[in-house]
C-alpha cells in the first residue's frame, strides 16, 4: 500500500535530502511538505503548504498521512533568544506529536541530538531532552528519535562555529570516540528512510547506529 509522508523542515541540511530519498521512493505516492518557505522542488509527489509552524496546531485538518518526519531545528547563533529557540527546538516537535497522536498517525521520526538530557545544565541540551520525553509521552505506535553527533555538509546559511567544528572533527577524527564522529545528513536522511518502513527495537537511536541504520 503507498504511503502519504509529512515532512517537516524540509528545507534544512537533513530535510532536503529526506525529501529527495522520499521522491525516489515508490513505496510513497505523496509527501506533504509544511514549511513557512517554498522548497523550491517540483515533483508531482509533493503537496506544499506554506504556514506558520509555530502554529502548527491550526494545520490539524491538514495534517494526516502514515508518517511523520521533523527534521526542524535551529542554534544558539542562529536564534540567540531563547525563548524563541524553545518554540522552535520544543514547540514544533511537540506540537507534531500531538497532531500525530490526535490523527492516528502511527509513525513519527523526529531528529534530537547526541547530547540531550532533560537534567543537564546546558540549556540547549535539556531543551532537546524535554522535547524528546514529551515525544515519547505520545500515544503514537512507533516513534523514533534520532540523536546525530555533529552533522556534516554545506548549508546555506553560514555557521562559522559549525564550520570551525567539523574542520577540527576532520583533522582529529582518530582521536574522536565513534559515537561522537561527525554524521553527513544523508545518512540521517538514510536511516529515516529505513525506520518509516520498518521496526526497530529502540526508540532513541544514537549518531553511531544511526550510520549503521543508513546502509541497511
């Protein structure tokens, strides 16, 4: 049976390479695209609504498929405030959830960090494990949370940090624990792919298993 996939994000690093494998991808006859900008893509796969995702909520009638992917996310330099960074990093993943729950969308796919901790002293770090216990409190069949390491890859806005991260990842890679070696995004695009049609025992999935997930 073809499948109708909700894509979230789709614009960013790992979104866009989603949305390409998604595509390709017989098994999916539609993939509905919600993005507050155009994806700049046209395939007769794709169904593209421009909203608010901060509001997510108000698209509830529109929101209905098999599957779910959140690939939304955002940095301490990119949104400063936090308060912002919160509706953005916690808000909209959460608020995917419940519209999964509340539809009867059983699979929901949604990418977190190798570093989140709902304790940890770290804003950024607990904000990431809030949202992925409020994920998790869902009543949604099977939910996967994806915990990548640094991600790899040319973005299109500049993010000198990152950028200044991965050039120290790439040269001290041999001193690098595996579980904290860079990811390139179409790995995580990968192994997204594999988890919206098949079972896996876990439910956070951590940047090394991730590779692992990709080549399946």
């Amino acid at each position: 049976m073809s499948k109708t996939a909700i894509v979230l994000g789709a614009t960013g690093l790992t979104g866009s390479e989603l949305l390409a494998l998604l595509l390709k991808d017989d098994r999916f006859e539609r993939v509905k695209v919600f993005t507050r900008r155009p994806v700049d893509v046209s395939h007769p796969k794709i169904e593209e609504h421009i909203v608010d995702l901060l509001h997510l909520e108000k698209e509830a009638a529109l929101f209905t498929g098999d599957v779910v992917f959140c690939c939304i996310g955002t940095t301490k330099s990119k949104t400063p405030d936090k308060e912002l960074y919160r509706d953005i990093d916690y808000g909209i993943p959460v608020t995917a959830a419940k519209l999964c729950e509340h539809n009867n969308i059983r699979t929901f796919v949604v990418v977190s960090a190798l570093g989140a901790d709902p304790n940890s002293g770290v804003f950024y770090n607990r904000v990431k494990g809030e949202m992925e216990q409020a994920v998790l409190n869902k009543n949604i069949p099977h939910t996967y949370i994806l915990q990548p390491s640094l991600i790899g890859g040319d973005r299109k806005e500049k993010r000198f940090g990152e950028r200044l991260a991965q050039r120290a990842f790439s040269f001290f890679s041999f001193l690098i624990p595996k579980k904290y070696e860079m990811i390139h995004p179409k790995e995580i695009a990968k192994a997204m792919l594999f988890l919206s049609h098949n079972s896996y025992q876990k439910q956070r999935i951590p940047s090394q298993e991730l590779k692992k997930l990709s080549i399946q």
